[in-house]
C-alpha cells in the first residue's frame, strides 16, 4: 500500500494514453492561441497518435 503511489496507483498501466491526451491538447491549445500554425497542429497530434497506437500495439502483443 506504501509504495503503490511509487509505482503508478490507479494510473499505473494508463500512463501513455494520459500523456498523449495531454499532448493532443496541448497541440490543439497551441493553435487556437496563435502559437503554431495548422500544419504544425497536424504534425505534432499525428506524432502523438502514432505514439498512441504504437503504445496499443505493444499491449496486444503482450497479452498474447
């Protein structure tokens, strides 16, 4: 119980999709406040979802 903050709680095995939602977002906010263009809006939440899906791949291989 001590040490389950340490290792990740609750969010333990949701680390990934959390940081890519934040990321997302964070793209999004980027160009809604003028900091970055669509273009650079489409490549940085295409890169987020490649890191999503590649995260996604790897627990179906894992199960397995």
């Amino acid at each position: 119980m001590k040490y389950d903050l340490v290792r990740g709680g609750m969010f333990a095995d949701k680390k990934t999709y959390i940081m890519s939602g934040v990321g997302i977002l964070s793209a999004i906010a980027s160009y809604l406040v003028g900091d970055s263009d669509v273009f650079v809006m489409c490549q940085a939440i295409f890169t987020i979802g490649g890191i999503y899906l590649l995260r996604k791949s790897d627990n179906k291989t894992k199960g397995k």
